[in-house]
C-alpha cells in the first residue's frame, strides 16, 4: 500500500461526469492553467462552494463513478493543474484512467478499508 497526505475534500455523490469536472466551454483551452479556476464550477451538490472547497486539497474521495462521460484530457488536467494528484471511489471509469498522467494516484481499491465509516448508509425517517 502507497502512503500519501494532503487535505481532502470529500465529495458525498454517484456520477460525477466529465462534464461536472471541467465544464465543456472550456474545452478550446490548450493550457492546463486556464482549466484551473473553472475546476468542478458546475457541480451540483449542497454545501459545496467550489471556490472556498478546491482550494488547498490534494485528494478526492468520491461515491462510485468518478469521470464518467465524455472521454477528454480536460478533466484529469483540471485536477493536476489545481494540485489534486490522488482520487479515491468506489469505481472510476477506464476511460479517465487511461486519459490520465500516471503519476496522477487514481487509486480503485475499496476506499471503506482507508476510510472506515465514511459515507455510511443513514436511516431516514
């Protein structure tokens, strides 16, 4: 097992697209730093604010399916450029891995065994 650190920000959904990632207007970019501030801005998911939320974290944990969607290079080049170099969840799709830098840590294992009790089922009543 690979030991890391950083902040992490956890991101409590299923299915977070491409789309979510890196916006499709931002597509023309050709520099990874001009995808930089538009990390994650149309994620739709209470209590998150993406410009106070990016900032500083190194680690993504999300639910299952992380980059699904479109296969394109913006999305793991959003991530390195904002200093985001590990991605837990449950299952990520081949497409970002095989688009993504190696060194970029999107891990696959069962992300409970490093995370104990993170994002457990709650009752609702």
């Amino acid at each position: 097992m690979k030991n890391f650190s950083g902040k992490m920000l956890f991101l409590d959904r299923s299915d977070i697209n491409t789309d979510e990632i890196i916006p499709a207007k931002y597509l023309t970019e050709i520099s990874k730093e001009a995808l930089k501030p538009h990390l994650l801005e149309d994620l739709q998911l209470n209590g998150f604010a993406q410009a106070k939320d990016i900032k500083g974290k190194s680690v993504i944990i999300t639910r299952a399916n992380f980059g699904c969607g479109s296969s394109r290079e913006h999305a793991p080049w959003a991530l390195e450029v904002n200093g985001i170099s590990r991605k837990f969840c449950k299952d990520i799709q081949a497409e970002y891995v095989q688009l993504r830098d190696d060194g970029s840590g999107t891990a696959r294992p069962d992300y409970k065994s490093y995370f104990p009790g993170l994002f457990r089922q709650r009752d609702i009543h």
